[in-house]
C-alpha cells in the first residue's frame, strides 16, 4: 500500500532523512522506532506533504505523493494523527469530529463514522459538548485518534501516540490502535520511542537513527535482538 524508496527528505536542502526504504503491505500494522530526534516526524510529515523531498519516492497505492499538498494526500485517504495531537481547543468535542469528517469521501458516512468512534472512545460521546482544550492529555489523544477515524482513513499514520500518557492510557490507545487495524482492517504505520508498546502490538518494525534505517524485522525478532534489547528495551 505505501512504498517509500529511498528517500531523502529535510529542511533547507538539509538532508535529515537519508535512503529510507520502508514498506507498508494493505493490512498491515508497522512500527517506526527510534530515539528523538532520529528523524521520525520528519518521514510522518514527509508522507503527508509538509516536508520537502529531495530525493526518492513515496508511492501509495501505486500513486507518487511528490509533490503532492497535504490535502490531495488527505483526499487519497493518507491520515495523520501528528505529535501533539494538534486539536482546536476552543471548539467542543463534537465540532472536533465533525471537522475530521470533512473529507469529501468520508461525508457520507459521517453518522456511521461517528457512532463508530463514540464505540472506541465512549467519553467523547458523554461529553461531546465539552471544550476539547480542556481535556487531559489522554482525552485528548482520544479525541485525535477519533478525528483521525471520522475521516475514513486507508492509511492511518501516528506520531508519538502514547507521548505524556500515563501507563494506564497508553495501554488502552495501543489496544484501540490495535482493534482498528485487526477488526476494521485500516493500515496503520506508528512512530514511537516508546518500543515495548509498539513492539507488542505490531508485526514489523523499522529502527530508525540519525535519519537511516539500522534494523528491520519482525516485531518477535527485534524483541529477541541483543543490541536492540540494549538500546531500546532497557535489557542489557
């Protein structure tokens, strides 16, 4: 479904992202780790059109998005959840949802949509008419997620979910991410520092530093790797 080849990517004509090739199959649930500053949000923004290109290729579904603005990418049904949640806090809840379900393809499916997201997240139907600004950092990544969900994602991408949770939410975020994936079939490509979480839920990882893939495999065979149980796990 999305096919990045090579690519180089950054600021300025700066390169922060070297060579990356990663492969993201339809179905599939891929994880992305790394330490800050490794170069994940730059690819997250990459795929969705905010970072310039310099060099190789994002395909997805067959379709270069070089080039493309962030909304014909939104419009090919490419979701970004970004780092921070990025909500409009003077607006309720509800107003929230319904501007994700902006998308032209999702419009007819708004009421379905949204009965769809209250299941995941009951509380952003209890209190719908609540200031999304003054929600607590969980709620609030329910209510991104939720967002994200309205607008009929084909690809739904993540960028730090679990960042300020406590353990007990971000738990139940990895659940939800999970459910999404397996029940609804939505592709989802996570980008975390967090690796034990990803690497419970996921199939396959890419590790990512200093803007280059240093370890590819199965969620299992990364679990088991020494060097990464090192680095990442806390293990060695």
């Amino acid at each position: 479904m999305l096919e990045i080849t090579n690519l180089r990517a950054g600021f300025r004509n700066i390169d922060v992202l070297r060579s990356i090739s990663i492969s993201v199959p339809s179905g599939s649930f891929i994880g992305l780790l790394g330490p800050n500053g490794a170069g994940k949000t730059t690819l997250m923004r990459s795929i969705s059109g905010f970072t310039p290109i310099y060099g190789g290729d994002i395909h997805f579904k067959g379709k270069s998005l070089r080039g493309l603005s962030p909304e014909a990418i939104v419009d090919l049904g490419v979701i970004h959840v970004p780092q921070g949640r990025l909500l409009f806090p003077e607006l309720t809840i509800g107003e929230n949802l319904q501007l994700g379900g902006y998308r032209s393809a999702a419009r007819g499916n708004f009421r379905k949509n949204r009965e769809h997201v209250e299941r995941y997240f009951p509380i952003l139907r209890d209190r719908a008419h609540q200031l999304a600004g003054v929600l607590s950092g969980g709620e609030q990544q329910m209510l991104a997620i939720g967002r994200a969900l309205m607008a009929d994602p084909r690809l739904l991408i993540l960028d730090e979910p679990s960042l300020g949770l406590a353990p007990r939410l971000i738990d139940e975020i990895f659940q939800v991410m999970k459910r999404i994936n397996r029940e609804d079939g939505v592709t989802v490509l996570v980008a975390e520092q967090n690796a034990v979480k990803v690497l419970e839920a996921v199939e396959r990882a890419y590790v990512l530093e200093n803007g280059s893939i240093v370890h590819v495999g199965t969620a299992d065979a990364l679990l088991h790797d020494r060097q990464i149980q090192s680095s990442y796990l806390g293990l060695g």
